[in-house]
C-alpha cells in the first residue's frame, strides 16, 4: 500500500507502552496536504499526485509558481512533492491528504535533510581513530596522517576519506513503527528518532518492502 505525506519534525520525546515500557519517539506534524495537481497514465504515462503542504503569501511566490496553484484552484503553498500513492486516481486537486490515510503499527520511510555540522575532521566525519598519545605521537594526534603511496601514483586517490563539510544531505531512515496518530492535531507519533532539526521538513511514505 503506497502512502505519502509531507511534514515537519516537531521534536522528540517518550511514551510508555502498555507494559510500562518507555518508548523513544519522535513528533511529526504531519499534513494537511492538498492535492495541487494529478498526473495520468493517458497525459503523463503513470499515476501520480502532487501534493502542497503549508500556506505561503502570495508575495512570496514567484511568477510561474503562483499559475501553477492556482490552476489548480488552491491556496498558495510552501512546499510541492509529488507521489505514486495507491488510489491516487481518486484524488483531484482540492482534495486533502491526512494523517489518517496512516494506521498504528504500519512501517514507514522518513526522509529529511541531516543536520549541517560545517566543516569536520576525519574523527567525527567518518569515525576514524586517533593517533597514539604517547611519545612521538604529537602533536597532531586527530590529523589523518599518512595520505598513501609515494612516488607511484604521486597522488592521492578520489574517494580518499578526508576532512570536509559533514551533514546537511538527504538522509532517509527505514522501517520506523507509527506508535500514535492524533488526527485531530494532525500529528504522527513514529518509534525512533528521524533526520534534520526540530521544524525541518520531512517526507513520509509507507515502508520499502524488501
């Protein structure tokens, strides 16, 4: 079943089952997104929706954004990602998608956009180990250290693992439990933590299955 929403990371937290067992979890206000235009298998060659997510001045809007919106005769939105959702040949533009196309236990996929940590050495950005901190160690003991060979090839090869800019990437996290849906708050309460910071936008779909 192929279901997708756009949202915002409201921020973590913890509930406890019914066994009073804490549970990680984290908030996402989910939706409401309104359909902004359908895609056909006769015009496009596949079935698809576009969908909008949180109001914008129209100010804000440039020229052929604001055509785009309102051909489809809806308020002006931040946000626009289409999706190949099951029934999506039900929906028309007007139409609104919920937190309640989601049900409690289901397995989704939560991308968002990692945290920027600017620029990082090698100890942070991909775990390497530091140099010994005894004699003759110093005095650069999180340095890289040894670049490769010498004279043949007389450079350093691409993919080398160096220090650079770490974070602000398309993260996509697999497989996390809906724990609680409050339709009425439009809030999706998912096991686990998600990418991005607190007010980042995030992207739900159902599940990947293996």
């Amino acid at each position: 079943m192929k279901k997708g929403i756009l949202g915002k990371k409201v921020g973590m937290t913890q509930i406890f089952d019914e066994n009073g067992r804490v549970i990680p979890v984290t908030v996402i206000q989910a939706g409401p997104c309104t359909v902004v235009q359908k895609k056909s298998v006769e015009t496009d060659g596949y079935e698809a929706v576009q969908l909008g997510y949180e109001d914008l001045p129209e100010r804000k809007l440039s020229k052929p954004e604001k055509g785009h919106l309102a051909k489809a005769g809806t308020l002006f939105k931040k946000y626009l990602k289409e999706f190949q959702l099951d029934g999506a040949e039900a929906l028309n533009p007007g139409d609104t998608v919920t937190v309640e196309s989601f049900e409690v236990g289901e397995k989704i996929d939560v991308t968002g956009t990692s945290k920027g940590k600017g620029f990082a050495g090698t100890i942070k950005r991909f775990n390497n180990s530091r140099g010994r901190m005894t004699h003759g160690g110093g005095p650069v003991h999180r340095h890289a250290g040894s670049m490769g060979a010498g004279t043949d090839p007389s450079r350093i090869m691409p993919g080398k693992k160096m220090p650079g800019h770490l974070g602000a990437e398309q993260v996509t996290v697999q497989n996390l439990d809906v724990v609680k849906i409050d339709a009425e708050n439009h809030l999706l309460v998912v096991r686990g933590a998600i990418p991005g910071p607190k007010g980042g936008l995030v992207i739900v779909k159902s599940a990947v299955k293996a």
